[in-house]
C-alpha cells in the first residue's frame, strides 16, 4: 500500500477520465518546499506567513521576507503549474506577538486580527506586500488576502498593494506587474457575497477551517464542540457550492486550503463541486492523487449533486463513504 502510494507521489493529480486537477501543499515556510515536492506537489496553494512573525521581538525586514518568498517561488519553479501563493498575515489577539499592538480581546478569533490588523497597521502590510511582490520575480507567485468578510475590505487591501507597486517601481525594482490576487473565503459573508468579490479577484481559495468554525458557530479548537465542527455539514456545503457558482460566472479558478482538501473521503465530493486546485499537509498528496485517478468527472459530479440535497452531515457520510467503497 505504502508502495502504491508513492508512485502516486511522482503522477499528476487527475480523474480516471483524465481532467486535471493540481495536488498542491500548505507551507508554512521556504523550507517545507523540498519536502512538499517529495511528496508530488505540483503548487503551494497556501504559504502561512504567521511562523515568520512568532517568536521573536521584532517584525521581519523587506530583506528577510523577500528572501524566504523567493526561495519557496524558486523550488516550487522546478513543477508545473508551480505556483506560490503568499497569504498576508493571518494574525491576531489568540497569539502573542510582542511588537504589534494586538489588544487582548474577549473573543479574539471574531476581533482584531487578520486584514482588520493589516489594514491599520499600514507599515508592517506595505512591508510585506513589497517582499511578497519582489518575490514575484523569480517564480509564479500569487498574493491572497485572509478573513476578507465583505468587498470593502478587499478593494481596501487592493489599494495597500498598488500603493507597494508604486514603492517599488519608484525603486526601480522589477516584479510582476500582473500579480494574481485572491481571497480566503472563509467566513460565511464572503461566500454569500462571492458573485461581488469574484468581480475584483483572479482567484478564490476556500478556507474551510475557519468557515466551519464561523458557519457553525463552532470554535475549531475546543474539544468540547469538537464533535459538532463537521465541514460535511450541508450549510457548509451550500457555501462552498455558492462560492464555485459565483466564481464559474466570472470564470475565476477556485481552490480549497482548509483541512477538507486532503480528507480522502471529501475528495470525490471536491472534484464534483468543480474545485480545480486542492491544497494540503503534502504527507496527504499520494493518497488524494490516488483517490482522484480512480473516478471519473461525471461520477463525481452526480455525488455532489447527491450531497448537496442531503439534509444532514451523517446523510453526507453515509454517501460519500458508500461512494468509496464502489469507487477503490
Ligand atoms: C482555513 O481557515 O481553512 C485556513 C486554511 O487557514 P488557517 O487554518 O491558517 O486559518
Ligand atoms: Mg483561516
């Protein structure tokens, strides 16, 4: 079985009718790259830039950031398609972070954090921007914006970086002019407004950890909840499927980087709902290769269709798991 699975790390990911699809790794950091590439990754769907900011007692330099950026473009340039996406800083009032000035909140995960933080804190986002585009000169990096909940916020955003195009290009220094930008659609107001945020992105990514948790009202880290957190959930499923359906009018690609991407079971159910891109802890690449070559387009389409008229996360189970037992 381990055998079967690593020459499934070596294939591209595609359907047993031959659509293709992009296996692609959450990162955390330059140095997961070789590892993710061991294990078939054909892009980084996600780099989380929040390790770079912990643990220590300043914030990083253009320099610092720059050069990580573009040592994860440069090692993800070696696959095809070979994308980065870079995904401005997710931080906020859960973590300690000495040198910004994150109030200690009462609910810290619906308060100040993410782009909220960014879109004041201008200069660590400008910053960051310029490193993130700077690095778009040595591979196919793409830039996201995280916990956007609504337009505003992103046409705010998008001004922070034509702001660090203009600092850039005043320095003469190259990047890519026609950067990709998207948006986390993880919060539950993004995905019902997706038909206006697919107007002013190149891209979706569906962070599904957080919609989970913000759809449910369900906290992702409490164990005493934790049997409630459930992304087969049907509303959950309902945004997912108006987030494609926003996206498919205004023909932008849609990914996934939350942990449903590589579950082996939602997969199938994945591939039917029209998602081209899953990205995941790169250990569960073979396996989600595999699984996407043992069924067909057509087939995975009719199991979304099944599952979207579900009217519980069990019913969902119950269909996905009687799907994979016909299906490997
Ligand atoms: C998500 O919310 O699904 C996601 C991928 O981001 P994070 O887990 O970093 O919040
Ligand atoms: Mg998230």
């Amino acid at each position: 079985r381990r055998e079967l699975l690593t020459t499934y790390a070596g294939k591209p990911a595609a359907l047993a009718n031959g659509r293709r699809m992009i296996a692609a790794a959450n990162i955390g950091s330059d140095t997961d790259a070789a590892f993710a590439l061991q294990q078939g990754a054909e892009a980084s769907g996600l780099l989380r830039t929040e390790q770079l900011f912990l643990s220590r007692g300043t914030a990083p330099t253009e320099e610092e950031q720059f050069t990580i950026y573009r040592r994860a473009a440069e090692a993800f340039s070696k696959v095809s398609p070979g994308s980065v996406v870079i995904r401005t800083l997710d931080i906020g009032g859960d973590k300690a972070v000495p040198y910004l000035s994150i109030p200690k909140e009462q609910n810290p995960f619906l308060g100040y954090r993410a782009i909220r933080l960014c879109l004041e804190q201008k200069e660590l986002f400008l910053t960051q921007l310029r490193a993130i585009l700077r690095a778009s000169a040595f591979g196919k990096v793409q830039v996201m914006f995280p916990m956007i909940s609504g337009v505003g916020e992103l046409l705010a955003a998008k001004a922070m970086l034509q702001e660090a195009k203009a600092q850039l290009h005043d320095r003469g220094e190259a990047y890519d002019q026609q950067i990709s930008v998207g948006v986390m659609i993880e919060i539950p107001s993004a995905a019902l407004t997706a038909p206006a945020l697919a107007k002013e992105v190149d891209f979706f990514s569906i962070g599904t950890n957080d919609l989970v948790q913000y759809t449910l009202a369900v906290d992702r880290g409490n164990e005493k909840v934790a049997s409630l957190y459930d992304y087969f959930h049907p509303a959950v499923l309902q945004l997912i499927h108006l987030t494609l359906q926003a996206a498919q009018t205004r023909r932008i690609p849609v990914g996934m980087c939350g942990n449903m991407a590589g579950d082996p079971l939602a997969v199938p159910l994945l591939a039917g709902m029209g998602l081209q891109e899953l990205s995941m802890a790169a250990g569960s690449i073979p396996q989600v290769k595999y699984v996407l070559s043992c069924v067909t387009a057509q087939e995975c389409h009719a199991l979304a269709e099944a599952a979207l008229r579900c009217d519980s996360p069990q019913e969902v189970r119950k269909k996905l798991r009687d799907f994979a037992h016909t299906h490997r």
